[in-house]
C-alpha cells in the first residue's frame, strides 16, 4: 500500500496513547473510510526489543488503510531498526514524535517535545528512518517549549529539520509544550494556541505541507481551518470522545464522498464480530472491557447513554464475549438511536480564524547560523 492510492489526508485523527488502538481504530474506520488513521505512539525502543513479538504492536486489519505509524526515541540506531521491523506492516507513513510533553517522554525519556531543542538531532534521526522505509516522512510538533516559544525559533526547527532530511509534511499542535510544572492534559489546555503560527508556517515555507492540531474540534472548524489555508487538519479529543457526531461527517462533509447512511446497528454487528476474533488473542488480552473501550463514547449526548454505561459497568463483571456484552447492555439505547443514520453536523466557532492573515507574525528571516544547515 501507498499513500498515494487514498485521499489526500485532509482529516486525520491525532495519535493518542492508551486511545487510538487497534480497537480504537476498527471502529473509527467503520465509521469513516476516508479519515487518516495514527497508532499510538511506540518508542522504537520498544520495537527493538519485541521484534519476536511484533503483531502485538504493529499488526492491524488491511482496512485501517490509510494508517500512519507513530514513533518516538533518541537513539538513532534503535530508530532505524524500528523502522526496518515496522516495513514488512506496510504503514502509509512513519511519523515522529517531537510534540509528547509527558514527563515520560520528554523528561525522563528525553524524546518527544524536548526534541524540538535539537533540531539537528531531529533532521538526522528523519533521514535515518527515510533510509529505512519507501513510505513518505513526518514530523509532529509543538510551536515551541518552554521559553524557546518565538515564531523565529519555531521557523529555525522547521527549516533545520527539512534542509537535513527528506521531511516535507508537519502536523503542527499550535501550543507550545511546557516541561516543567504542568501535566500532560494541561498543556493541552494552558499554553494558548497560537494559530497564526501556523499560518505564517505556510506563507514562510511554501514547498512544504502543514496539517493543524490543536482545539478543532467539528467538521464545520475543519473545513475552516482549510478554507485559510491549512493543507491538512488533524483532530485529537474530540474523534474519541464523540466519535459518531465527529468521524461520522468526515467523508461527506470533507471530502465530498455520498454518505453511505451507515447506522450505528450495522457499526456495532461489524464491531461484533471483530471484537470476539480478538478476545484472548495475546494470552488472556484483550479483554472485553479493552475491546469495549472505544464504544463507550458512541451514544455520546444520546438517550440511554447514561444507563447503557451503567449496564456495561455491570456487564464487564461477568460477560466473556462481546456477543453477550451486546445482549445485556444495548437495550438501554432506543430503536430510533440505533437505526438512524448520523444526524447533520454540529456547528462549529464561526471566528476561529477570522482576521488570521492580519494576526500573523513577522515573516521569518533566516539566520547566518541557520544557512550552515543548508
């Protein structure tokens, strides 16, 4: 599989750890057949080191195409190695993490967004994992860390990263990172998002290819955020937590496919029998409650949302197979909520990039240190 046998990824769902799994990803599939698909992020540490075990880290259906792979880590041997094991999985792109801000990563791990301070580390660690793959190349950052959050200093990653390596496509999260003092769900909220950053990323470096991350969270703002100019938009939270509403727009809204009027009945007997073939597959993983997991944010707002989630607390008590899970928890969700198809695309902010051309900051003027990266 290659990228270039799918739609543009216009929309894609953020990398997400502990969310965006294989189950995570059977059922956002289901739902959209045109949405950019991200793993969570492994360590190529973990890769190495599990290279007689990888299905349980890598293997995915044929239908989760388009997927990108995301990985993470600091050492340029272990990156190439990972990238060498992932190739047999045939992933539409490899991307790397340059943007995690959690003290696991970017702390103790020293990867993640603390990479945003060795640019040249990252350009050389992008031209190792290009040499080890035909897929295309990404890099997903922050607009900054910690004080080093100028629009200068972000343009010097960005051009230092792409002069020393294949790397023409970046999903910028337009929040800086903040390493010292805040968790990881805060730098989600506290740093401010700063999307003229962005957009001056584009006027800046023409030749290359932007996504946007960061608070987009409807159809209606992703189509925004392309309309001034984005190339791609890529959506976090919000295609977890309301995944029907949000995911289930994404091929008639953005990339004007006929809806296929999909319910949410037929969803749930494809999620079925998906879901018994991999009870118990790694040992006594998954379990119901893990292969569940995604579905809980279905009926986000529906009627019978409430007691459907107390059935399925009391259902993964005893339920073995997700057949029964079904049986004894579905009968809170009315007929009418089952059997419709998607209703019609929530409203997003009308002004989230109103005036962006005049906000946007001083266009970048290369530096005499920065030509020696040319």
């Amino acid at each position: 599989m290659v990228a270039g046998q799918y739609l543009p990824p216009w929309f894609s769902v953020a990398p997400m750890m502990d969310w965006t799994d294989n189950h995570y990803r059977t059922l956002a599939r289901l739902i959209s057949k045109h949405a950019w698909l991200y793993t969570e992020m492994l360590a190529a540490e973990t890769i190495v080191y599990q290279k007689d075990n990888l299905d349980r880290f890598l293997a995915y259906s044929p239908e989760q195409h388009p997927i990108v792979l995301q990985i993470g880590g600091n050492n340029l041997e272990n990156l190439a190695k990972a990238t060498e094991l992932a190739n047999p999985y045939h992933y539409d792109e490899i991307n790397f993490n340059c943007g995690c801000p959690s003290p696991k990563v970017a702390g103790h791990g020293c990867f993640g967004a603390r990479l945003m301070l060795d640019p040249k580390f990252v350009g050389e660690a992008m031209s190792v994992i290009a040499a080890n793959t035909d897929v295309p190349v990404s890099v997903k950052c922050r607009i900054g860390v910690d004080d080093h959050d100028s629009y200068n200093e972000l343009c010097d990653f960005i051009y230092k990263v792409s002069s020393l390596s294949p790397t023409r496509h970046f999903i910028i999260h337009s929040r800086k990172a903040m390493l010292n003092g805040i968790s990881p769900a805060e730098n989600r909220s506290i740093p401010p998002l700063k999307y003229e950053y962005f957009y001056g990323l584009l006027r800046d470096f023409p030749d290359l290819r932007f996504t946007i991350n960061g608070g987009i969270n409807c159809v209606d703002e992703v189509n925004a955020a392309r309309r001034a100019g984005a190339h791609g938009v890529m959506v976090g939270r919000a295609a977890y937590h309301n995944p029907w509403q949000v995911l289930g727009h994404v091929d008639s809204v953005i990339y004007g496919v006929p809806s296929s009027g999909i319910t949410r009945r037929q969803i749930l007997e494809k999620y079925q029998v998906y879901g018994d073939s991999v009870l118990g597959k790694y040992g006594i993983k998954p379990h119901v409650r893990d292969v569940v997991k995604p579905l809980l944010h279905l009926f986000y707002s529906e009627p019978g949302n409430g007691l459907w989630k107390r059935k399925a607390d009391a259902a993964f008590q005893n339920c073995k197979s997700i057949k029964s899970f079904f049986e004894e928890t579905l009968v809170a969700i009315p007929d009418s909520v089952m059997d419709s198809p998607v209703a019609e695309p929530l409203s997003g902010r009308d002004d989230l990039f109103e005036n962006i051309d005049s906000l946007l900051p001083t266009p970048y003027k290369l530096r005499e240190q920065e030509v020696l990266y040319a």
